[in-house]
C-alpha cells in the first residue's frame, strides 16, 4: 500500500532551500516559488500513488530500437603525421614526464 505524502512549504524553507542551491531569490518572488514547488511536489505525490505492480520498465515507450549509424573507417590512420608533434614518442605510444612518485 502506497501512502500519501502531504508537504506544505514555508517562506523559512524557501529560503533555506535557495541558500543550500546558491539561487538568489527575492522575497518579492518568494510566494510564487511557494506555489510552483508546491505544484512539484504534489504532481510527484500522484505519480507515486499510482500503482505500477505488473508493469516492466522499458528504455523507449514506443519500444524502438536505437538507430545506430553504421561503423566504419572514414580517414586514414595518420598517427605518424600526429606524433611527429610530440616531444617523445615509442611504438605509438606518447611518452610524457613522471607526474607521481
């Protein structure tokens, strides 16, 4: 059995809330952001009363595959050209400083 979750905000918890998320919300502003987070947090209220007991969990609701381009080589390997950039280089590997001890 689901139980309902009743959440009023307050003013106090507005602000609490905009500190912790580092937002700067007005006090002019603060009624409205009361009535939008509310409308949240009902809205999920709903979702998590609805039964969901039976049903699998998909990626896509249309139950598509992913279209997926087809992999292939396009340019040519051009390594040697590229590490001739490099400082030091050994079988295509790039060699770079000792950074750890």
């Amino acid at each position: 059995m689901l139980r309902r979750l009743q959440l009023s905000l307050n003013k106090e918890q507005i602000k609490y809330l905009a500190i912790l998320s580092r937002m700067d919300i007005q006090d002019s502003e603060i009624k409205d952001v009361v009535d939008k987070l509310s409308r949240i947090v009902e809205f999920v209220d709903q979702l998590q009363a609805v039964s969901t007991e039976g049903t699998e969990p998909m990626a896509h609701p249309l139950e598509q595959g992913q279209r997926l381009r087809i992999d292939k080589v396009t340019e040519d390997n051009q390594r040697e050209k590229i590490q001739l950039n490099a400082n030091e280089t050994n079988n295509g590997m790039y060699l770079v400083p000792k950074v750890i001890d």
